[in-house]
C-alpha cells in the first residue's frame, strides 16, 4: 500500500478530536472505525496500523465517569420533582443514562487510541513526526 504525507495534528487535543470523531488520528482524512467500537485495521490513506492499540476497558471507564457526573444533577432535579412518579423518574434516568453512555463509547474509544499513538503507548513505539510504529 503507498501511503499518502499524512497531515499530522500539532498537538495531543488536535489528536484526540479527530480520533473523538471518529476520524483518523494521524491523517484526518479517513474513518477511524469499521464498526461501532471496532477499529479499522489500517488507515487506507496514511497506511497507519491501529491493531497496535490497547484501549481495552478505559473508555468504558470514561463514559461512565462522564455520565455520572452529568445523570447526577438531572438525578437530582428529576428527584424534586413531586408530580414525577417514582417509576417515571427511574425509567427517564436509565434511559438517559444508556442513551448517554453508549453514545459516548466510540468517541471515548477514538479519543484514547489516538491518546495511545500520540504518546507512544502499547504498539505505538514512538512519537509521532519522528519514526513511526505501524506505518509501512
Ligand atoms: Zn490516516
């Protein structure tokens, strides 16, 4: 496969948006997922492997964090509420809470494999804009 230059995010945020978008982290210029949280094995564009990342439970990790800290005010606020009934305030609140949650996942899961390649982490041996792991 002949890779194209790819144009390299500036810094670790520029790296982490575009991997939060679903976008390729090194080159912006194709998806970064074949399936929901499923990673394309290489990057058509700039050859990059992204088999050599361990994003692994952290993203889970992330949203639910992320979650709770945004589901407990609105628990709060539902909670307050003395026309809700108690069923109706914990059937809005699971909803929310999995709309949220799943929502969340893949974004997570782009932003932590492009954290990963920025950092050198895992298969990603080095930073990028010297030598890099995993483009041929
Ligand atoms: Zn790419």
């Amino acid at each position: 496969m002949r890779a194209v230059a790819p144009d390299l995010p500036h810094t670790v945020f520029a790296a982490m948006r575009r991997g939060f978008f679903g976008r390729c982290p090194r080159c912006d210029g194709a998806r970064l997922f074949s399936a929901f949280l499923k990673p394309v094995d290489r990057c058509p564009l700039c050859a990059q492997d992204w088999t050599l990342h361990a994003a692994d439970d952290f993203p889970p990790y992330v949203s639910i964090i992320v979650t709770g800290h945004v589901m407990a005010p609105v628990m709060i606020v539902l909670g307050s509420m003395t026309a809700l009934s108690t069923g109706l305030v914990v059937g809005i609140a699971l909803v929310l809470a999995i709309t949220m949650l799943m929502s969340l996942l893949q974004p997570a899961k782009g932003a932590i494999i492009a954290l990963q390649w920025w950092l050198g982490m895992q298969g990603f041996a080095v930073r990028p804009g010297k030598v890099e792991a995993g483009v041929e």
